[in-house]
C-alpha cells in the first residue's frame, strides 16, 4: 500500500511539473501617466531579446509587468489614464485592472501589424464574467470609442468593467498598445 502511496505521489508531481510547463503565459504592460514621464525622464532602455524566450519572441522590460489573469485590483481615476501595451503569442490578455465610472471614458488601441485584434468590454460579476462589448481592430489599425449606456449591457456605470483582448481568429499572435482613460 505504501509503495502504491509513493508512486501515486510521484505520478502527482510530475503531472503538475508539466503542467506548469504546458501552460502559456504572456507579459501586459501598464502604466500611470505619471509613470510614463517619469520613465521617459529616466531615460531607462528598453532590453530586447531575440529568439525564444519561454515561449516568448520578445521580451520588454519595464517596471511594472502584468500577466495573463482576469483583475482584482481597482483602478484609481485620480492615476490619469490607464496605459495598455503588450502582445502574446496566443493567451488571451486582460487589463490588470478593473475600473468603475466607465461611461463617457474613451479607448484608443492600436493592433499590431501581425493579426487583428477583438477587444471585449467585461462586465465583472462575483462570480459570472459578461462580455457586454466587443471591438475588432485590424492588424495594423486603430479603433476609438467613447464609453456609453449602450455599451454596459444593462449593468450599471458603478460595477466593475475590465478589458479582454484576444487575436482574431483566436490562438495567433498579436500586440495591443494605447490608453483607457
């Protein structure tokens, strides 16, 4: 019994192992417009690598990285505007942040020149995610749009929105950059 406990335990580990390696994983860049004036009087460099970078083809570094998972945090409107650049290879990216008083609050995005881009407006239930919006950019172009009630999906401007982007078709790479604000 024991050496069937051990072996279950080794299965265990090492099917986590490899999914920890399996899972794919991609880098949102945001910042405050504060943070933006004060990078750029830093003067700090932007490190590029090439090649393949766990799973990546370029890596950005800059002081404030994001990932690919859904906001718990609230973001501050007293920051400015909120600032959205990154890309992926084939995860689907969220602002890292949700934001409330979104209605008569403008988007600019920009998609990079490899795919189109859907971006999603999402309702943030507690428990239930609602897409209320959707947006497609082409590769290469910009779409800017200023928040109404008609875009809310018959929530209120007081509940938590957040943004959702994904390649279109879904699974490709692509890059998102501008502002939310």
């Amino acid at each position: 019994m024991k050496n069937k406990r051990m072996s279950f335990k080794r299965l265990l580990f090492t099917f986590m192992v490899m999914v920890c390696l399996c899972v794919p994983s991609s880098i949102v860049f945001a910042q405050t417009d504060k943070e933006m004036t004060q990078e750029a009087d830093k003067g700090v460099p932007e490190v590029r690598f090439t090649g393949d970078v766990n799973g990546h083809e370029e890596f950005k570094f800059v002081p404030v990285a994001r990932t690919t998972q859904e906001p718990t945090s609230k973001w501050s409107w007293s920051d400015g505007k909120y600032y959205v650049d990154g890309s992926s290879n084939y995860s689907t990216l969220y602002t890292n942040y949700y934001f409330t008083s979104v209605k008569g609050k403008k988007f600019s995005f920009s998609a990079g020149s490899s795919n189109k881009v859907k971006v999603d407006l999402v309702h943030k239930g507690t428990i239930v995610q609602t897409v209320v919006s959707s947006w497609t950019i082409s590769a290469g172009g910009s779409k800017s749009h200023t928040i109404t009630a008609d875009d809310l999906g018959g929530y209120s401007n007081s509940d938590k929105f957040y943004f959702r982007f994904n390649s279109s078709p879904i699974s490709n790479r692509y890059s998102i950059s501008g502002y939310f604000g």
